[in-house]
C-alpha cells in the first residue's frame, strides 16, 4: 500500500491515478474472437470453452432439468437469503416505475413521454473464482420489472461443463429466459453477433474482466448498446475521528478480494484513526482466504491523511470512486458535496457489502473514473424512453408562426412549409 501524508493539492491527480491497462493487444485479441463466433457460432463457443476453461461440452445451452436440479444443490438458508435480497431490490427498482404525464406546452400542444422495454437483452455473469449470483438479481430483477421480453444469461461452464447452482437458481427466480454455458469475450461476441442457439441482443449488461470489458465496448460497433464502460472493482472510504478501524479495514479488503487489479482508497482527517486503520488492514488481511489477490490489489492502493473532510470529498470527487463510503460522524451534512461517485454509504454501519447483496440499491456501477459521467444501473437502464406530441388546429395555430421563422432563418423552406400549408388550408376553410 501506498501512505501519503498531507500531500500537495498539486499532485492529488497522479497520486490517484488507476493502473493503466493496455488496450491495444486486447482490442486485436478481441476482433479475433468476434470473427471466430461470427464465422463459426456454438461451435466457436465450444472451442473457446475448452480452451478457457477446461470444459468439454457438446451442448451450450442449460437445459430445464439441470435448472430444476439446482434447487436442491443449494442450502435453505441461502436460498432464504437470495429471496430476502430479491424482495429488497424488487421494492427499491419498483419505486422508479414512474406514471406519465402528459404536458401542455402551449395551448393546444401536448407533450409527453412513455417508457418501451428494451426487447432483448443480454446479461453476462462471471464464474471463475467468485461465480456472482448477486449480479443476477441486480440485473434480472430491473429487467423483468422493465418488461423485457427476453432476458438471456451467459456465464462460464466449470472443468465438468457445470454452472454454480446459486446462478441457475437466481436466473430461474428471476425471470431469466434462456442460459448459456460460455464465459468471457466470446459469451459477450455471441450476445452481440447471435449464435444458431443464441438470439443476438440490443443491449448487454453483467460485469467481467479486462478482456470482458474490452469485448462489451467492442459489441457497439454492431449497434448494440452497453450498460456502461467499466473496470476493476473500487471503493474509497472517507474517515474522521469517529470512524471505526476495523469497520474501515473490512470495507477496503472487501473491495480488494475482487481481483488483483481492484483498487481502494482510504482517505482520513485524523492521524490516529489513519494509523490504526493500516494496522488493522494488514491484521485481517492474513485472516483472507483470497488474501493473494487481495494483497496485489492493496499495492495500487492509497492511504492519504488529509487536513479537513471537505478536502476528502475534493479529492474523490476528483476520483469519482465506484463506492464511495462516509465513515464520518455528521455524514448528512456533506451529501451536498458529493459530486462523483456510483454509490455512498453512509455511517459507519453501512458497508458496502450491503449494497452488493441485499439493501437494494444495484451494485453494476461505474469504474475507471465514469461515475463522473454514467450512473448505476437502475430500471431506466431496461427501457427506452419515447416522447410524444399532439398538436390540435388551435395548437399549430398558436405555435405555426414561430416555426415558420426559425425553419427559414435556417434556410429548411420545406421545414416551413410543413406549417404554412397546413395554415393555410385552415384559413381557407374559414
């Protein structure tokens, strides 16, 4: 870990900078994986399954018995657990239903707008070390209440062509439609393109490594739309005098299990509580099991003791973290000042793990710095959002003439004459 104390505001933006990765080799390693699936469909998806992940299968698609077979594969108690996280994100995305209304911008001219459900969509789930069935409920859950009529899943297979059980009974309560056994940029070129098993789709959503990352940005050049660009996993904790050490350790080292490429930032305005919260970091970092990946996550990650609160919340505004958590005591007063962040957790009881599980808020967010520019996934995230207008005769009289000088100070005559002739076909009439 890197420790800075009191550094120059000067210097704040190459103190905080993310590890670069290199785009250009995986941009090429990608294009060959798109034109592999392109040219070659399930079977490319079964090739790349062998060559990832070690899995020999023949069939990419999960059929219903082994969807109805995971049930039993998993404990009451954590399927009691799912269902009391989906009851929490179903009540927090449902409240973001909004009703239409319908505005009357000028006499006789009425506007509005009404959300569509994107049709088709794609949600990817990583496997792998930590196979994220949380990520299910946070995109099925808003998908399903969207409207969307096909929700298909693609994760990776285990060694025997397996997927975790937890996934399949997440997709299943869900309202998943169809699940496939492939992982990685490939699972990403199949959604995109379309496979002779799966449909292409309109808009792709699920976390995922660099080579994840890279395939969903290079998807929009088949137009289809991303949830958003992002990266590794990222949190930034903000502590004054009455933040809790060890609560402060545990919300950085829950971040930095993620993967060896997540970074996490701590950022205190007293020395003591700075001290003991390195101390208490490296404590329980031995007690991890993913401790390996934890460990390389923390030698990109920043300890930085800082004179005032609000010049902590300037330099995450700077940095625009992921998580951004307030282990502050008077947290209300600073919401204001929170300018750039994905998502804030406020007091010292609220951990971020709470966000990812079961509080409801949606844990896909952005990283890298986009939080300066994209939100969090939520229900708008499934729709598209269509406006509408009615003009009445009276409508277009009040508001014709008005066109009529704008469309010719720009020189689009046949812009104008869509009024005119209207116009003066009503005045005829009279």
């Amino acid at each position: 870990m890197q420790i800075n104390k009191y550094p120059e505001r000067k210097s704040w933006s190459e103190l905080i900078k993310r590890p670069v990765i290199k785009r250009e080799e995986i941009t090429e390693i990608i294009s060959q994986i798109f034109q592999k699936v392109k040219e070659n469909g399930d079977q490319a998806l079964i090739d790349f399954n062998k060559k990832f992940d070690g899995a020999e299968i023949k069939n990419i698609k999960v059929s219903e018995k082994e969807i109805e077979n995971a049930e039993s594969l998993i404990s009451n108690e954590l399927k009691e657990a799912i269902q009391q996280a989906k009851e929490n994100i179903t009540k927090f995305h449902a409240s973001q239903i909004t009703a239409v209304e319908k505005i009357e911008t000028t006499k006789g001219v009425v506007c509005w707008r009404e959300n569509r459900a994107i049709e088709k969509v794609g949600i990817y789930i990583p496997g792998g070390t930590a196979p994220l069935f949380s990520t299910v409920l946070m995109l099925a859950i808003p998908a399903q209440l969207a409207g969307c009529k096909e929700i298909i899943l693609c994760t990776p297979p285990d060694k025997n062509g397996n997927i975790n059980p937890a996934i399949l009974y997440t997709a299943k309560l869900c309202g998943v439609t169809q699940i496939f056994k492939t992982g990685g940029a490939q699972a990403i070129a199949a959604m995109a393109l379309g496979t002779e098993s799966i449909s292409n789709v309109y808009k792709i959503f699920g976390p995922g490594n660099q080579y994840v990352v890279a395939a969903k940005e290079f998807a929009q050049n088949y137009n289809v739309a991303i949830d958003m660009p992002a990266g590794p996993s990222e949190v930034l904790v903000i502590a004054d005098e009455k933040a809790i050490p060890a609560f402060c350790a545990a919300d950085l080292l829950s971040q930095a299990e993620h993967g060896s490429d997540s970074q996490v930032i701590f950022l205190s305005t007293d020395e003591e509580i700075f001290n003991q919260t390195i101390e208490e970091t490296e404590k329980q970092l031995k007690e991890l099991p993913r401790n390996q990946l934890a460990k390389e996550a923390l030698k990109n990650s920043h300890f930085i003791l800082l004179d005032t609160v609000n010049e902590a919340l300037e330099l995450s505004n700077l940095y625009a973290p992921e998580h951004l958590i307030l282990a502050l005591e008077d947290f209300e007063k600073y919401i204001p000042n929170i300018q750039n962040a994905g998502s804030v957790f406020l007091g010292n009881y609220s951990c971020e793990s709470a966000g990812d599980y079961a509080s409801g808020t949606n844990h896909t967010l952005p990283t890298n710095g986009f939080a300066k520019n994209y939100s969090g996934v939520s229900l708008d995230s499934f729709v598209k959002k269509i406006t509408f207008q009615n003009l009445s005769q009276k409508g277009l009289q009040n508001l014709g003439k008005t066109i009529e000088i704008m469309a010719e100070a720009e020189g689009l005559f046949a812009h104008k004459n869509a009024v005119s002739i209207r116009l003066k076909q009503e005045n005829e009439r009279v």
